[in-house]
C-alpha cells in the first residue's frame, strides 16, 4: 500500500480516508496537535507512563523512527491525537530539548466515539513480547555489532537490565523451555545461570519439584531463595553469642587460632576447657536457633496446606 504525503492545508479540505490503494499521511507541526481534556485513560503520574513518554523522546531526539500518530481535526479546526498520546508528549519533549522536528506524519482517522474509544483500547492493549523473546532480540543486536549501553539507550533499559536478559538469551534451550513454558520465572532463570552455570537446569528442575511438593506451579526468584529469618529473633541470637564470647580470656583466643591451623584429623581429638558462662551463653544461642527453626518449619507447613486447600477448591471448581 501505497502512501501519498498531503499539506497541512488539505487536512479538512479532503476526505480523510484510504482507498484500495493509498493510503494517506499529512505533514502537521507537532506543536498543533492535542489532546482532548479526559479522552486518553493513561495515568501520566506513572512511573512506567513517564518512561514510556521519555523513550518516544529519546527516538525523537536520536532520528529514529516513530510509528505516525492517528488524530482528527474538530469543527473548529483544532487537531487532536485519538492514538499516540504518549508520542505527542514525547516528541514535544524532544523539541523542548533541542530537537529540530518542523514536521511530523499523522494518520486522519473517521468513525464514531465509540470507535475512537475503541482505537485507543486497542493501541492501549497491544501484545507485548515475552521476556524470553526481548531476550533473544537483545542479542540479535548484539550479534549486529551493538554494544549493551547502545542496546539499553535505543530500548530505554538500564545497561544492567541488558546484560541480565542477555544472558537468559544464552542458557540452554532446557532452562528456556522452562522459562517458555511458564515453569519458571525469567528472573529465575538468570539468577540460576548465574549461580550454577552450565548446572544451572538440573538446579531450575531440583526447585521445580520441590515448589510443586509445596503446592507452587512455579519458580520464581523469591521463591527460590529460603524465607529470611525475622530480624529480631536473628539479632536476639546474635548477642547470645556475643555476650557468650565476650568472657572468653585472651589466651583461649590465641590457642584457638592455633587450633584452627592444625589439620582436622589433629583438630578433633584435642579438648579445650572453658567457663561455664560461655558454655551456657552458647547453648542457650543453639536452643534460640533450634527454636527460630521449628517455629519457621511450622509456619511453612501451614503455608503449604493452605497453597494445597487452595488447589484443591480450584480443582474441584474447574471440574463442575
């Protein structure tokens, strides 16, 4: 299909439609295009509607292209964006910082508010690639010559988010079969590569099962990590053994640095003797640990019977 760039001046002098064959563009000062109060549904406080809008500015600033904008002129002549809300602040804040655009194309739209309401929906709504599918493009760009800081500014990434998929985009098929799969989160995956290395899809399927024995369907990067133990009750051991170690006599220190030095066969068939405050103090540090332990292991037992109840009302809800 065809494009046939119009003036300004034929906006609403012509039909603003296609036929068969052309379709129409018209080259409007972006500073006339604008918004109808209430009409977009973006919340521009966002933090990732304020990134998006800054993207479209760095695209603008650099010459890169933009898709056009979809706009309508009113009765009274004003010209106002139905889709490309966020290209319309992006190219004026390009503009506002230096960049020279006397002319931007825009697509006319005709139809009802419904319709209006509709387009931007749908624009609103556009499907998204998967993490594992920028991945692979990251390292497409690579492969192109780009270096990760050129790939985060054209992608408005940070360069350590880059670097992060790349190398999701480099694990082996195994663990992007998981990842593709939905079994295993992204971020997952690349803290598992980076951990593990070449192990790192015998340890993704080692969590797998042992999520799905906890009632989870999959791996995500908390989950793989052991729930941290409460501050106070770690600080409450802590001094325990602070308070237990602080009566131990200058000599014992010195004679247990040279027992560290000794090999281990030697170590353990010598005896030392303490007092008995600090053998109290840490006893009572192992009875706090032990107890910090079984109250941890209680509380996920709860939490997996009640992942698993869930389940099973989901089950039996699906099944009805």
């Amino acid at each position: 299909m065809a494009f046939v760039i119009k003036p300004l001046k034929n906006f609403t002098a012509e039909p603003q439609g296609q036929d068969n064959k052309k379709l129409y563009l018209y080259q409007i000062d972006p500073m006339l295009l604008e918004e109808e109060e209430g009409f977009n549904l973006r919340y521009y406080e966002d933090s990732k509607v304020v990134a998006h809008i800054e993207a479209f500015s760095d695209s603008y600033l650099e010459g890169r292209y933009v898709p056009p904008m979809v706009v309508r002129a009113l009765e009274d002549g004003r010209i106002v964006v139905i889709e490309g809300h966020c290209r319309r602040r992006g190219i004026r804040l390009a503009i506002e910082r230096g960049a020279q655009i006397p002319l931007v194309s825009v697509i006319p739209f005709r139809g009802n508010d419904a319709e209006r309401v509709e387009l931007m929906l749908r624009s609103a709504q556009g499907l998204r690639l998967e993490t594992l599918d920028i991945a692979r493009g990251y390292l497409r760009l690579l492969n192109m010559g780009l270096d990760v800081g050129e790939i985060a500014a054209s992608q408005g990434k940070t360069a350590a988010r880059v670097e992060q998929l790349l190398v999701l985009a480099c694990a082996g098929e195994e663990i992007q079969a998981l990842v593709r799969s939905g079994q295993v989160s992204p971020d997952a995956a690349i803290e598992a590569v980076q951990k593990h290395g070449e192990d790192a899809g015998g340890a993704l399927t080692q969590e797998l099962d042992a999520a799905r024995q906890d009632g989870r369907r999959r791996v995500t990067k908390a989950s793989a990590r052991p729930p941290a133990l409460p501050r106070k009750a770690v600080e409450a051991v802590f001094a325990q053994v602070e308070a237990a170690l602080a009566v131990v006599p200058d000599d014992l220190r010195d004679h247990a640095a040279a027992l560290r030095a000794l090999p281990h066969e030697q170590r353990a068939a010598r005896t030392v003797e303490v007092k008995a405050d600090v053998l109290i103090g840490l006893v009572q540090a192992m009875s706090e640990i032990e107890a910090m332990k079984a109250e941890h292991a209680r509380k996920q037992a709860a939490r997996v019977a009640a992942a698993q109840a869930q389940a099973t009302v989901s089950f039996t809800s699906t099944t009805l």
